[in-house]
C-alpha cells in the first residue's frame, strides 16, 4: 500500500509516512507528506485503504466524505509509528 501511493506522489523520494491506524480492523488509515512540483513540502494528508493493494487520498475521484469517518471515528489502534522528522 505505501509503495502505490508513494508512486502516486510528485517526488515519491520526498515521501514521509506518519502513523498508519486502523479503526476497525478493516479501514487503514495514514499520514503522509510528500514534496509538490515546486519542491515544498504539501503538509501531513490522510489517506485511506478498505484493505486493497491502492490508498485513496482527498480529491481522488474514487474518496467519499465517508472515508474520512471511517479514519476518525471509534478508537485509533496503531499499526505503525510515523517515520521519524527529517533534519
């Protein structure tokens, strides 16, 4: 999962992965922050994965409103830590 939306990126070199969580056992969920064409940093994004091999992040065609319930409702149980900053 983190290799496909990695490739998804502008600079899939730049990427760096916060938490990876799941609420419900079937919804992952993550951070990431990668570099944007003009080289700068975009911010910490949520992504979201049903359990298939892709991710979706906000302003994919397929991201539904409801994706980002499933990412923040109930309890998170980490799956991953988040990569540490960069210097």
């Amino acid at each position: 999962m983190r290799e496909h939306l990695a490739q998804e990126m502008k600079d899939p070199t730049s990427v760096i992965w916060g938490e990876l969580w799941t609420v419900d056992y079937v919804h992952v969920c993550g951070e990431v922050n990668a570099k944007n064409s003009f080289g700068a940093y975009t911010g910490r994004q949520i992504f979201y994965s049903n359990g298939g091999v892709g991710a979706l992040l906000p302003g994919h065609p397929l991201w539904k409103l409801e994706d980002l319930a499933n990412c923040s409702g109930g309890a998170r149980r980490l799956i991953l830590p988040a990569d540490p900053a960069p210097n």
